[in-house]
C-alpha cells in the first residue's frame, strides 16, 4: 500500500521533472535533446559555461559533477535527476502519510488541506465521488492532467 500511494503522491508533487526523469536513460529523450544543444563542443560534457544554458544545471554543477573533473557528463546528470526524483518521491511519501491522519490509505477534504494542491483538486480528483480521494485516484488525475 505504500508503494501506492507514494506513486499517486509523487506524481502529483513532482509533475515539473517527470518528463525528464522517466526518459532520462532513452535515447533521443528530452534530457538529452537539451544535454546535446548546451554541448556547443560536442565533447559529451558541459562545461560550466556550457551549463549556463540549463539553469538547473548550472545551479547544481558542483553536486551534479560526482567525480570532480569540472564537467558534468549526460550520465552524470541522469544520475543526479534520479536522486532527487528519489528524494521527491520520499518527501510525497511523508507527506501524504502525515495527511491520511486516520491511515486508511484515502484522504477527506479535511486531510487533504495539508496537501494545497490536492485540497485545490479535490472534487475533480475524487473520481468515484465517494468523498474521499485515495492514491490511486491522484495518480490517475496527474496521468491525465500532466502526461509524460
């Protein structure tokens, strides 16, 4: 039941980097369309002034750059996506089992005003209107509203 209901809460909370992170290993992915277009060398890193073009990436260099070279490489950077795909899922996690105050696995109005977003959506995201919204159910309305 866990695992549900993290996967509902995270991709409620994290629709911003799902597109990147869920192709990040493919070919021809969004990721690495922009990866490929900051590496004005072509040399399959980016430099920090390469990483300009990425803002997030620029942000981050130090921490995304694991082994220290000065340059971020594209597996460098699926890697670090992962891990705070990670870190986002676990932080869903926690708060939709914070919210779910009678740990049913489902959410009133009530509870789902610790989750903003959630609490804005409720009615719509409460599919089989029985007054509650359960994993699933946010899960299945972030499918629909944010597609991949």
């Amino acid at each position: 039941m866990v695992n549900r209901i993290a996967i509902g809460a995270v991709c409620f909370c994290a629709t911003f980097i799902s597109p990147y992170v869920s192709a990040a290993d493919q070919p021809g992915s969004k990721l690495e369309a922009a990866f490929k277009k900051a590496d004005t060398d072509s040399d399959g890193t980016l430099t920090r002034d390469e990483a300009k073009a990425l803002p997030r990436v620029a942000k981050h260099f130090d921490q995304i750059d694991t082994d220290k070279d000065g340059k971020v490489s594209l597996k460098e950077l699926q890697a670090s996506m992962k891990q705070v795909h990670k870190e986002m899922h676990e932080r869903a996690v926690q708060r939709f089992k914070s919210a779910d105050k009678d740990n049913d696995g489902t959410l009133t109005k009530e509870e789902a005003k610790a989750m903003p977003r959630v609490a804005k959506n409720f009615d719509a995201i409460d599919a089989d209107k029985d007054g509650t919204v359960s994993e699933q159910e946010i899960h299945n309305y972030m499918k629909m509203h944010h597609p991949k």
